[in-house]
C-alpha cells in the first residue's frame, strides 16, 4: 500500500537518513569547480551565446517562453499537450546565465524511494561539480488550503531546490520537485 509522500514520519526519517549519508559522502570528494550543467540530452555553459543556443535549443527540445520573462524559457522533451518540463534556461545581454535542470516531479502517491533517489542525485551532482561546502536555507509559506515548504542547499553558484506542496486536491494536492541549478556571478 502507497502512503502520502509526505505522510508519514517514516519517510521523513527516511530521507533524512540520505541526507545524512549524502552529506558524509561530499565530505569525502573533492571541490570541483563547473559552470555546466546537461539538461535532457544537452549540455548547457554558461557564458554560451543566445542565438546560437537557442538554434540548438529549438532542434532538441520543446521551448515554452516564461510569461513576463523574455530571456527565460523551460525545456521539455515532449509536445504539448504532454509537456514535461525537465529544466530550465536564462540569458542576460545575449548571454546563458542560469541553467536548471529537473530531477524529478513527484505528484500525490509517488514512492518516497524515487523522491529520495531524486534528491541524492541532485546532491551529489552539486557537490560533485561544486565542492562540498554548502549553505541551507529553509522556507515555508501558507495560504488557505496550500502549504508550501522549500529547502534550498547552495554550493557556491550550484543550487539544490526541494520544493513540496501540501494542498487540497481541489487546489493541486501532494506534490514535490527536486531541481539543481546553476547562475551566473
């Protein structure tokens, strides 16, 4: 039988025992400075040139253009109406200045053992590309039917976000996302 992803102590425990033992093995790698980052089957720099980004960009991927933002699209592998975003991409003055990519998504009855598979390979992607120093912030945010809660890791310019919605089903019920990023100085 499923449980609520966040449901239970038990996977709480559970993925907090990861982070733990994700935590032991940064200590044991070393820094490794890196301002790429691969996003499906591409790998981004950043620094990298818009047009010819975005011509590369355009033959790979699906780009949905963020409302608001010119200069920033998501990426997703599939057509709408199946659009899945797996990551993200921003320029500045014709230049790449941050990259997202998506780990995973995890809606209502979602193992907690792929969420937590999620999270350690967003961690150890970070650390491995960045070092293991980083700092961690906490956020919560509630608003009638929804509670938003946000742990963010930063190694430097690399950026774990673990992001869980606990809602309503009428208002998007159970969710989770699990992203690691990197931007620009």
């Amino acid at each position: 039988m499923a449980l609520p992803l966040f449901g239970s102590m038990e996977r709480w425990r559970c993925i907090r025992r990861l982070l733990s033992i994700s935590i032991a093995l940064w200590l044991a790698a070393g820094p490794v400075a890196s301002q790429d980052l691969a996003v499906g089957s591409m790998w981004f720099q950043l620094g990298q040139d818009q047009l010819t980004t975005m011509k590369e960009v355009s033959a790979r991927f699906t780009v949905v253009p963020v409302s608001g933002q010119p200069n920033t699209f998501f990426l997703s592998e599939k057509k709408p109406p199946n659009v899945r975003v797996i990551g993200g991409i921003e320029f500045k003055e014709g230049k790449l200045t941050w990259i997202q990519r998506s780990w995973g998504n995890f809606i209502g009855l979602d193992s907690a053992t792929d969420a937590a598979k999620a999270i350690y390979a967003a961690l150890e992607s970070a650390s491995s590309a960045s070092g293991t120093s980083a700092t961690i912030s906490t956020r919560v945010q509630r608003v009638p039917d929804i509670e938003f809660k946000t742990v963010t890791l930063d190694f430097g310019r690399r950026r774990v976000t673990i992001s869980s919605t606990d809602a309503t089903p009428n208002a998007g019920g159970k969710q989770m996302d699990v992203t690691e990023s990197v931007r620009a100085q």
